[in-house]
C-alpha cells in the first residue's frame, strides 16, 4: 500500500508540475516574449494628486492651486507625451476645450508637470486628465495605460484621472498695486541675438515659446531663451521672399504664412505652413485655390481649428481640418466692399474683417450673410487691425485713429474715437498699425507711425512723448501681450519687451496648510522668471516651534536648485526635516522679476507654512538613473517583470525552487 501511495503522490506531484509549467507557459509567454524583445511598455506610476484610494481614479478636495505632476515607469518622448496630453472640465470636449493651453507643461524624463495659470480652476469643479494610448516612452513604445503589459491604441489604454476642486485658492495673485510700478524696458533684440529684418508678426504656441517672423527669406524665429533659433532651415523650400504672418490655433499649433508668390512661382509652392512635432505641415497654393502671386495677410482661428485668412486680393477663405476650403470674394461681403488686411475671430467664433473705406464686416457663427458696423460721422478710413476685450468690445487700428466699437447695440454698433486731439496727445500718431489688448488687466496698447501708447480706460500714457525708451519712438509694426502681461514690440529696427507686470506666486510644494514627509521636495513656482540673486536671500525655512525660543538659530540650511528658465525653485534642506511645523518666509521687497519688479503681495512678506509628518507614505521610490527606473512600493510589478535585466533563467530558477517545496511537502 506505501508503495502505491508514492506512486499516486508522484502521479500527482508530476500532473502538477505539468499544470503550473503549462500556466506559466500561458501567462508568462508574454513576460519572456517582452524581455526576449526588450519590450517595456511604459506606464503612469504615481500622479500628484493621487486618487483618493487604489481602487478608484478619482481625487477629491483638491486646491485651485494645484499643480499637476505624473511619474512614469521610464522616461517618455516629449513630443508624444505632449500630444497625449488633455486636461478638461467634465461636459465640454476635450479636444476643442483642452485646458493645457492655460498652463505651463513640462516633461523631462519620466516626469510631467503641468501648472494651470492663477485663476483658471473653479471651485467645486470636476475635471478630467487623460493621458492617451499615443504617448510613447524614449525607446518609442506605447502606453500601457491599463496595466496589463502591453501597450496598445485605443481607448482601452488611456490614463484618467478625474479630480474635483474644493474651496478658494491658497496662493494667488493679490490685485494691482495702486501704485505704479517704475516702466521696465528689455534690451533690443536685433541682429546680435540672431534676428534680422523687419519685424512682420508676433505669436506665442501653446508651449508658451515665442515666434518672430521677418519680411526676409531666412526671417522665422523661436525665443530660446535670450537668443532667437532659426527655424527656417527645417523648411525645406526656396524661394521665399519673406514671412507675412503668424498665428497660433486655439489647440497651441503654430501656424505661418509665407511669400512664395510672383508670376513665374510654382502652383504648389506652400503659402501656410503649420509647425508639428518638429516638422513644417505645407499647404500649398494651389489646395487654399490661391492664384500665383496672392499672399495671405492675416491668419485666425475658431474653436473648430478652422483658420481663417485674409488675402492680398481682397478675399475672406477658410480652410478646415478636412481640407474643405470656402471663399467670399468682397463683392460677396459687400457689392461695394473694399477689404483691408484686419481680421478677428471673437470667442463666439463670430469672423470680423475691416474695410478699406469705412467700418467692419461680421460673419456671425453658423451663418452665411455678412453684418456690417459703421459710423457715417467718421471720415472714410482703412482698417489696420482689430482687436477684442474681454467685455467683448472691438478696438480697430485705422488711419483716423483709434475707434472702439461695441456691437452689443446691434449694427451698425455704438461708436468712439479716439484721436491725438481728445487725448491731449495721448495718441503719438493717429495713424493706427497694430494693436493688442491685454484682456485680464484691461490694458489697450496701440502701435503707430510716431511710438506707443498705452490705454488703461481712464488714462493714457504717450511713450514716444514722455519716455523715449529705445524703439518705443519708433514706427510700431506688431504688439503682442503675453498671458503675464509682457508687451513685444515689434518695429523695422528690432524687437523689445516691455514688463511692469510685477511677478506673483502661482503654487508651491507643500502648500499653506500642507503636511509632507520628511523627505519630500519643497518647491515654489513663480509666474515668470526671477533674478535669482534676489530671491534667494529673501528666502527663509524657519522651525516655527523653534523661533519662539531661539530667534538667532532658526533658519534652515540648504541649497537651492532653479528650473524651468528661473520660474521654479527648489530647496533642499542639508538634513532631512524632522516632525513638526515649520514656515516659508519670503520677503516680498527683496525677490524680483528680471526687469526688476517686486514679487507681488498683500503684505511685506509671504507667509507659507506647514507640517512635517513622520514618513507613512507606501508610494513609490526610485533608484538608478534616468533610463534605468527601478521601483518598489505598494502596487508596484514585480522587479523582475519590469527591468530590461530580468530573464528567463530567473523564473525557471524559481520553478524549480517551487517544485522542490511542493514535492517535500507532499512527501
């Protein structure tokens, strides 16, 4: 009979190693198909902030100051992660109302931060992040956005996170001083920092870069830093007279417009061309139906990403994401309609384009018959440019001055113009080119023949007549207002920034109020770049509980570390902090902008102040270096699943360890 059992109990040991080969055969094909072909798929590994528990994917009560970091397994391709990327208020569509384009995005390695701009979270708001199947790490492998070990396009493998805003901003912009801030003038840009020609457009994408485009055949250029970047030479076409116009779409795709034009030019030489992912997008000639010498003049965008053109025949065209391309001819606007260069696309999407004789013409959405606004009292006029409030308000560049029009009042609209005369010369020049309003702080800026002029709605400030401040003198030729309130200013002899936008507090880590382990980074980023020397003398981490005691030795050592072009600091304390409370103080009339500008504040000193707690934290941790990410912590794969180095000898060994426990067990 023992002989018999042995005999049943080796049958048995045998059948189950013969199971769990056969499942191991099943399940981990997969694994030693992956490490045969090195195949790591990339995956979403830590997101702050974090979902409320392992099982779901959503975050609650989280400050309007937020800022958003993602970790992944390994570092990721900038450009698809880029793309992959979309942030939005739940019930609007995601593609058409993606938030990323009102904050500042980066990714280095394996880690994505985005930083929503002050006052675009709502309290009591829910939205989503989602991070698409189309993101691809360095080494070009998909997201695995659901975990199962493989990466594969489609909805299925998409990363969401929903989060839902709670109470007020912790930190944000106090409002304007009342006092005015000295003005502050950059250098002039021109030829030693690469830039030469006349300066034609201005137009920031939705990486916050800054385009310049010249009337030269070499004139397109990004903002590097101080020093400008050639980004012709990737064009791949000759000959190109020069560049008229530029324009970034509302999804932050920047869009250009050149001169291939002339008797003898070629039909498919490109006249727009869009920038994607490093490579220039052309659309020629002859897909927009443009004859060989017409140019376009003046690019807009609606919420569809339609773009809008004004060309040098006098012509409205279209051009959709399809391809589909629609013209209205000015005697389809107006029997006696004469069309100048400006153009405008509001946030209804409504089109506006200027007449070369006397008022604007209006395409409202949806609609295929032409409005038209004008006052009779006006001597005839050209239109130069147009530009929108955000009280929805026109401002229009003309020949007679600047006029402000508002269409609320139904056509032909409710008029006012203002000239050098009714503004005791606040106007350098009633010849009116270019145009940019700043719609958060309700600045007007008005470029003219004879310099600049600033209007706030009460007061007006003449530049060529009061400062003469290097180009501010000069023939204006473009203006552009950044989202933190810089002006560019464009004219035949360079390109100059102006900046008396005092700087301001956008997040920090942790924040006030906040409790983090000892170990966690303590990071503040600013809404612009500071001068660093400023800053960190006016910096100081205090042991609060100390400072009641011991006034002369409560600062913290440390080291500071900038990132992001000096808009983000770090401090890292020499020793690890231990429990208790401590204080962020910074002085706010030390810490500067780059122009000189005070970090903005409702009082003398910022105030920021937290807890350290005793490190429970079961998140991840990392080792190694940047392409070599090694994991532990709960919820992590198995080491040996997720490295390159791990190999089949490895879980062969373990069988077999397993099957000698088994085979004494049953014995």
């Amino acid at each position: 009979m023992k002989g018999k059992s042995l005999f049943n109990i080796n049958i048995i040991f045998f059948l189950i190693c013969l199971a769990v080969v056969f499942l191991i055969h099943l399940g981990g094909s997969k694994i030693f198909a992956q490490e045969e072909e090195a195949i790591i798929y990339p995956q979403v590994l830590y997101s702050d902030p974090s979902p409320d528990n392992p099982f779901s994917m959503q975050a609650t009560n989280v400050p309007l100051s937020q800022e958003i970091t993602i970790i992944f397994t390994q570092p990721m391709d900038f450009d698809s992660v880029y793309e992959a990327f979309h942030f939005y208020q739940e019930g609007t569509d995601e593609v058409l109302n993606n938030l990323k384009y009102k904050g500042l995005l980066y990714i280095e390695g394996a880690t994505l931060t985005f930083t929503p701009y002050p006052n675009l979270l709502e309290p009591g708001t829910t939205y989503w992040i989602k991070i698409k199947s189309t993101a691809k790490s360095a080494q070009a492998a998909p997201l695995d956005g659901d975990h199962d070990g493989v990466g594969e396009e489609g909805e299925d493998d998409d990363w969401k996170l929903m989060l839902t805003t709670v109470g007020e901003s912790i930190i944000s912009p106090p409002p304007p001083s009342p006092t005015p801030l000295p003005d502050k003038w950059s250098e002039v840009y021109d030829q030693k920092q690469g830039l030469s020609g006349k300066v034609t457009s201005l137009a920031i994408d939705g990486q916050a870069h800054l385009w310049v485009a010249t009337y030269d055949p070499y004139g397109l250029y990004r903002l590097n830093g101080q020093s400008f970047e050639d980004k012709i030479s990737s064009f791949n076409y000759s000959p190109i007279n020069g560049f008229l116009c530029l324009a970034a779409d509302r999804q932050g795709s920047l869009w250009v417009s050149l001169d291939t034009g002339g008797e003898q030019s070629d039909p498919n030489a490109p006249r727009l061309a869009r920038w994607d992912k490093g490579i220039w997008q052309k659309v020629s000639a002859k897909n927009l139906g443009l004859t060989q010498d017409e140019a376009i003049l003046k690019i807009a965008f609606d919420s569809s990403a339609t773009a809008w053109m004004i060309t040098s025949e006098g012509r409205v065209v279209s051009y959709n994401q399809n391809g589909q391309v629609i013209s209205y001819p000015s005697e389809a606007i107006d029997p006696y309609a004469m069309l100048s260069d400006a153009l405008l696309v509001d946030n209804q999407d409504n089109v506006w384009v200027g007449s070369a004789m006397l008022g604007v013409y209006k395409l409202p959405k949806g609609k295929d018959s032409w409005e038209y606004y004008y006052d009779n009292s006006f001597p005839p006029y050209t239109t130069w440019g147009i530009s929108a409030d955000s009280a929805g308000n026109l401002w229009i560049g003309t020949t007679i001055g600047l006029l402000k029009l508002d269409p609320s009042k139904g056509t032909p609209g409710e008029w006012t113009r203002y000239t050098m005369a009714n503004t005791d010369q606040g106007l350098p020049s009633n010849e009116v080119g270019s145009l940019a309003v700043d719609p958060v702080r309700g600045k007007v800026w008005v470029g003219t023949s004879a310099g600049l002029a600033k209007f706030d709605g009460q007061k007006w400030t003449n530049f060529a007549k009061e400062e003469v401040s290097k180009l501010s003198d000069e023939k204006i030729t473009a203006l552009l207002v950044t989202p933190t309130g810089d002006l560019w200013l464009g004219t035949d002899q360079g390109l100059m920034k102006r900046d008396e936008v005092s700087p301001f507090i956008v997040n920090s880590f942790p924040a006030n109020g906040g409790k983090i382990d000892p170990t966690e980074r303590i990071k503040i980023i600013f809404s612009e770049s500071m001068k660093v020397d400023t800053v960190e003398p006016a910096f100081n981490l205090m042991d609060a509980v100390k400072a009641t005691t011991d006034s002369n030795n409560t600062k913290i050592q440390g080291e500071f570390k900038w990132s992001d072009n000096s808009t983000t600091l770090e401090f890292i304390p020499n020793n690890h902090l231990s429990a208790g409370e401590y204080t962020i103080i910074l002085d706010t009339s030390k810490a500067t902008d780059l122009a000189g500008n005070p970090l903005s504040a409702e009082e003398d000193e910022i105030k920021i102040k937290f807890s350290v707690q005793e490190n429970q934290r079961s998140g991840p941790s990392f080792t190694g270096n940047e392409n070599d990410v090694t994991l532990s912590g709960s919820g992590c794969f198995i080491n040996s699943v997720m490295r390159h180095q791990s190999s089949a000898s490895s879980w062969l060994r373990r069988l077999w360890e397993f099957i000698q426990h088994l085979r004494v067990y049953l014995a």
